[in-house]
C-alpha cells in the first residue's frame, strides 16, 4: 500500500517544517517528495493544519490493568499490591485479559501510542488484542518465583516467544518479564536469564521502585536491586528497568556499563508516592530513558502525552533547573528513545527506511495559538484529543478521530461484561 500524506508540518530532530509531504511504501516511510503525483498513491491524507509526529512510545505498561481502573486508588504500593490488585488478579482469565487489553488498544491509539511495552499474564490474550488493533508491541508474561507458579511462568514466557516473536509483520517482540527482585529470588533469576539467553530474549523488570524496595534488598542481600541483578548476570540480556527511582551513583555507573535501558513512569510514582526518578542524572550518564504510563490501575490513564508533559515538567522543579528536560527532549524520550529501549533503531523518527509509525495531530485547538513552536505546544499544551489519525507499520488504524481496527461499541458491552465477571468475588 502506497499512502501519501500532503502539506503536513513535519517534526523531524526537535524542529517543524511546514508544507511537506511524507510518502509511505509498504511497511516503511520511502521519501518526503516535494511535488508528488498524487495519482500513484493508493491513499491521499491531507495534513493541513495537522503535525506529523514519530508514534509515541510507552515503554512500561500492563494494558489489561484497564479493568483496575479506580478501584484502588490513594494507597501506598506494597498495600495496593499485596490487598487490592494481586487478590483480583487470581480471578483474571484470558476472556478478560483479551478484553482488558482491546479496551487499552483503543485509548492507546486514540491517544497517538503507536507501540506498548507489557509485562503482565494471559499474554497470548493480549497479544491476540494487540494483532486485532493493529498495535506495535513487546510482550513478556510477568514471572514471580514466589509461590508454586514459578516455572509455569516460565514455560508460558517461552511458549509466548514462540508464537509471537516477529509475528504480526513483525510488529511483535518478545521478552522475559521477571517482576522484581521482591519477588524473584536469587535462584529464580538465574533460571530466567538462563532461559533468556537460550531463546535470545531480552528482560523487562521493575527495578528500585520504591524506598522500602531498596532498603530491604540491601538488608537481605547488602546490595542494591540494581547491583543484585547484576551479580546474577541479568544484564547481560538486553535489559529495561522499569522505574528506577531510587538509584545510586553506582547503580547509574552499572546501568551505564550494561547497557540498561530505563522506563520512566512520572504519574505512577507520584500517584504512589514513589519519588521522582533521577532521570536528568540518568541521560548525562548515557542511559537510554523511555516514558511510560504503566498500568492503568496506578496512573490511571494511558495518556503519553500527559506522561511527556510531567516528564518536562517535574524535572525542572525536582532539580532547580529549568533546562532539565527540555520539550524537545521530552519528545525525543517518548519517541526514538523508547524505540531503542524496546530494541529497535529503526523507529521512532520520521526518517526516509524507518518504519511507518505516524501521528497526525490536529493544530486547529485555541491551546494550538499562536503557534511559536510546534515543539514545545506538542508538549506543554498538546493533549492526546488532539490526535486525528495513525498509522502503524504503514497501515491506518485511525482517521479522522475514527478507529479503524477496533469496534467501539463492542468494546463498551464487553468491558461491562468482563467487568461484572471479575468482581463478582467482591459480592461474595
């Protein structure tokens, strides 16, 4: 399929040009042709008054946690966890998950996330929603070494790298999802990175989450999460660590070194008072850091762009400096850093051979004047409403405000169904 896209402001290395054209082949950007033949494309989309973006990049999430929207909020994380989220959890099966995750898929794209990094159960259901959609995806089946499930995850995680790694038009890559080193032993790290580096996959772990994570990590094995992960030998997979709020000197300097990409997640740890990641410290040190919303239940929305204006803003008051993460930045973290943390280095710029993940973004809004920089308002005065149409991996999935993979009003009585079911033990 040949898609041209016409007279657009395109954003390309912190800057906007207006009036230019992107044509789009197959799966990938081919050119930005200055006077196109608009009769060799098979689909014409005029971009007046719109901003063509890179696909936003959320790279720590778990989608099906949409079903956990608003029912726990307000709570520390461990009394959350342990009380409200992990006892609904054990009443989760595929039908939900499927559901659960569509419903995310669908304020995913319509908010311009063109690509998700999960980590969460029942992933074949996921992935499965996330194929339906449309959506670019890593996947990885959460692991807990505590409890008798420890190696049926495992297998799970394999078996989900068998069937979906690449699939999808290679729109699918797999991972391996050990939680945390709060509940993954020692042991059972070992056994995943072995597992890992059998099949060749990278990890996705929560890592230096919170205060009270590091103080009884330190107190049990006199390291930090970050150093015990890399005493096991974990880093030596491709690694991105989710949250990495309470990290040292010498943590960075290990990141640095192994290579350990970060996923900041800005309203997940303020709404559990987590802290503030240090992540101007992070990206001086060299560390690759992405954005993500993760869960749902802890955020509660899936809104990127949201997520890029904190990130741009609390770093500023946190570090006394209103240089720490700039707009321009902010985009670059959302977008070809989150990339590169889920392991491609062809995604994430609108550049001629890069794949086709593109956003349209409707500038006619009062926030959108006057138009000084289109940078800089995508960030601070931007929101995700203003999304008008995506494509992912060259095909559209939304135009004009309108899903194209997803039915909306079967996701309504779905939700409502799948809802019912899984709180139907609160009743009991």
């Amino acid at each position: 399929m040949k898609i041209l896209i016409k007279n657009i402001g395109l954003m390309q290395d912190g800057k906007v040009t207006e009036h230019k054209n992107i044509a789009v082949e197959d799966k990938y950007i081919k050119e930005f042709p200055e006077n196109p033949k608009e009769e060799e494309y098979d689909e014409i989309i005029d971009g007046h008054d719109m901003l063509a973006m890179p696909g936003l990049v959320n790279t720590h999430t778990h989608v099906a946690m949409t079903l956990f929207r608003s029912y726990a909020d307000d709570m520390a994380l461990m009394d959350w966890l342990q009380n409200k989220i992990w006892p609904a959890e054990d009443h989760l099966d595929d039908d939900i998950v499927y559901w659960g995750s569509t419903l995310a898929f669908a304020e995913m794209i319509r908010g311009g996330t063109t690509s998700f990094c999960d980590m969460y159960m029942f992933m074949d259901a996921c992935a499965r929603a996330a194929d339906k959609a449309g959506i670019r995806g890593n996947l990885a089946r959460g692991l807990a070494g505590i409890g008798p499930n420890g190696q049926k995850g495992i297998d799970e995680n394999v078996e989900l790298y068998k069937n979906w790694n690449g699939a999808g038009d290679g729109r699918f890559k797999v991972m391996m999802g050990p939680h945390a080193p709060y509940t993954c032993p020692p042991d059972y790290i070992r056994k995943v990175r072995d597992v890992a580096e059998k099949y060749d996959m990278p990890i996705h772990i929560h890592l230096s989450e919170t205060k009270g994570e590091v103080e009884n990590c330190e107190k049990e094995y006199h390291m930090t999460p970050i150093a015990l992960m890399d005493s096991l030998g974990l880093f030596e997979r491709p690694t991105l660590a989710a949250h990495c709020v309470h990290v040292t000197d010498d943590d960075i300097r290990i990141m640095k070194e192994k290579h350990v990409c970060a996923a900041h997640n800005p309203a997940s740890n303020l709404k559990l008072a987590s802290g503030i990641a240090p992540v101007p410290k992070m990206r001086k040190a060299g560390i690759t850091v992405g954005i993500g919303t993760d869960g749902a239940s802890s955020n509660n929305k899936l809104d990127m762009f949201a997520e890029m204006r904190l990130t741009a803003l609390i770093h500023k008051a946190a570090n006394y400096d209103p240089f720490a993460i700039t707009a321009k930045e902010a985009v670059d973290m959302a977008t070809k850093d989150g990339a590169k943390c889920l392991g491609y280095d062809n995604l994430g710029e609108l550049k001629e051979g890069f794949l086709a993940d593109i956003i349209l973004v409707d500038r006619t809004g009062f926030h959108w004047k006057p138009r000084f920089d289109s940078v800089s308002l995508a960030v601070y005065a931007g929101n995700s409403m203003d999304v008008d149409t995506v494509i992912i991996n060259g095909r559209p999935v939304m135009e004009h405000k309108e899903l194209l993979t997803i039915d909306t009003e079967k996701i309504d009585a779905e939700v409502k169904r799948v809802t019912e079911k899984l709180y139907a033990f609160t009743k009991k």
